[in-house]
C-alpha cells in the first residue's frame, strides 16, 4: 500500500522524501557504510539489505496492528470465504467471438455499512476446449478512468486451467473477460446468482455474464472467477497521523536493522566491536520505544479515531484497551 510504503524513507537522496518526515539515514548507528559492512552475501548490498528490511517492517507493523485490534474484539472478520461464480460444462463448445466475453462481477452493499470492505479476485479458472495463448482481462474503473490489466495466459485444452490472482477491485462491478478470437471455451453456467427478489447468493457479491456487448444472465464464457471481501485494516494505519504510523515503521526498520548487523556472518571490525552493545543495549531500547508508541496510540489516537468509522468491519462498542505490544 502505497502510504504505508512512503510513511518512512531510506534518506539516501534529497528527494527521497517521506510523509512522516521520518527517514532510516536520521537514525542513530545508520549509514550507508554501516549497512553495505552489515551486508551479507544473502544481500549483496547495504541498500538492497535496507529495503528487504522495510518489506519485513511493514509487514511485521501490520501484523502487529491486527493483534491489536483481535486482541481488543476489534476485528470483527478474521477468515474470509472465497465464492466460485461459475461451473463448467466440458460438452458445450461456444465457439469463437471476435472480441472478449466472460463474467461480470458485482459487489454485494446490501446491509453493510462503511469503507474498509473490499472485493478481491483470488483466482480465474478456465476451461478451454483448444489450447494457445490469450489474454484474461480485468476491467475496472480506477479513479474513474476505465481501465483494463490484462494477464497473458497459455491455456491446455479439455481440463480446467487455474490462475491464481490477487486484484483488489476498484470499482463495484467489474468484468473478468477472456479474449475469445482464437480459443475456444466450454460453457461455465453462473451459479452465483440473484435470487428472488433480488436476494443474495453469499454476503460478498454475485455475477452475471458477458458477452461482449452486453450483459447475460446466466453464461460465463469458460470462465470461473474466485473472489472474497477482505476487512482492508491495512487503511487503518493509513488513516492515522503520519507521524503515528510513521514513528513505528521508523522503529521496527531499525530494530531490524541491528537484529541482522548482530547475526550477520560478516565479521569485519565494526561488527564485532558493536556487536555486546546491540544485544544488551540498542535492540532493548529500540523494542521499550517501539511498544512504548503503540500503548500512545493504542490508548488515545486509535480508538478515537475508530469510533467515528462506523464500519461493519469493525466492532467500537465498548472498546477498551486490553493488550500491550
């Protein structure tokens, strides 16, 4: 996510400018001589070493997010189904199109409030009835610009073809379509469908088909799509001061940092002699500031700011401080 990614910078050049204001170069002990001595072979680099640690960061900062908010029964999805919209039927061939057809996929806001659900596709499963290479498209309307990502995809005729994706979909309806000109597909009749009076097949969403010029109730073209509606906690962090997030991300990068300075296999002069101060002294202190910062914004910021959410996602009754990082 791309205000997580720019919250904290490696500082290394002038535009290398973060929201927080907060760069890893402004950290005690860092420096690009201190991270290319700190570097292994595993990292070849002390940047590429720098910002392998950021991903474990922000992945480590995430997590720890999320065990605040279960901890707190904050969280009130933590499995979220995958739906199918589609069967195949390997005994109908239907034929070439000159053009691309496949499944539209619509998003279920029937009785659910807020704006951290989102929709992902998981995986596109296909069953071809020739085999060659063509492109699956997804079509979505991104800040209101429709957009089309294609995936270029070798399909083996006369067995289901599977496709794992991760796409978080953008807009609330949004066509997963395969390029028909060549290839021929089986029928996938759309089993995930509206009922009666318009009700639903699953709390998620449902599907209708494609067929290159306009919709069809009940045919998917060979295609099967995976989906499911993913709590995004992630926008959480975002939503919150820059400088909050910004401090956190700060301290566990450099809690990394000298985590791997202390087991690295270089043993040049300044990892040796820094080596008794790391783990009896730097990784303490950074671990006291790191949960320090959490229990100031787990204890004011956070809960204040969730309270005005009023998202499904999210259970703010009664919420109360229970854990500590």
């Amino acid at each position: 996510m791309g205000c997580i990614e720019n919250i904290v910078t490696l500082g290394l050049c002038d535009t290398d400018t973060s929201t927080s204001g907060l760069t890893l170069m402004q950290a005690g002990g860092m420096s690009p001589k201190n991270l290319e001595n700190t570097a292994s072979e595993q990292y070849v680099s002390g940047t590429k070493l720098a910002n392998m640690k950021k991903a474990l960061a922000i992945t480590l900062l995430k997590n720890d997010f999320i065990g605040v908010l279960r901890g707190n029964n904050i969280a009130t999805t933590i499995a979220d189904p995958i739906y199918s919209t589609s069967t195949f039927i390997p005994a109908v061939d239907l034929g070439t199109y000159s053009g691309a057809r496949g499944v539209t996929l619509h998003a279920n806001h029937s009785n659910y409030h807020g704006r951290l659900r989102k929709q992902k596709i998981t995986g596109i499963s296909c069953y071809p009835l020739t085999s060659g290479v063509a492109d699956i498209q997804i079509v979505d309307v991104i800040e209101g610009v429709t957009t089309i990502t294609p995936f270029s995809a070798t399909f083996v005729a006369n067995r289901i073809n599977n496709f794992a994706i991760d796409y978080t979909c953008q807009n609330s309806v949004v066509r997963v379509l395969i390029d028909n000109s060549v290839i021929t597909f089986a029928s996938a009749p759309i089993t995930c469908l509206k009922g009666c009076n318009n009700s639903m097949p699953n709390p998620c969403g449902w599907a209708d088909g494609w067929d290159g010029t306009a919709a069809v109730k009940s045919e998917g073209y060979g295609i099967n799509v995976l989906f499911k509606c993913h709590c995004d906690y992630d926008q959480l962090l975002c939503d919150l001061a820059p400088t909050f997030t910004g401090e956190l991300l700060w301290l566990k990068w450099q809690e990394l940092i000298f985590d791997e300075q202390y087991k690295t296999n270089r043993f040049s002069a300044w990892v040796i002699y820094n080596r008794e101060d790391i783990d009896k002294v730097i990784l303490p202190q950074i671990r006291q500031q790191y949960a320090i910062k959490w229990n100031e914004m787990v204890g004011g910021a956070l809960f204040n700011i969730l309270k005005t959410y009023r998202d499904d996602c999210l259970n703010c009754r009664g919420i109360r401080q229970v854990t500590n990082i």
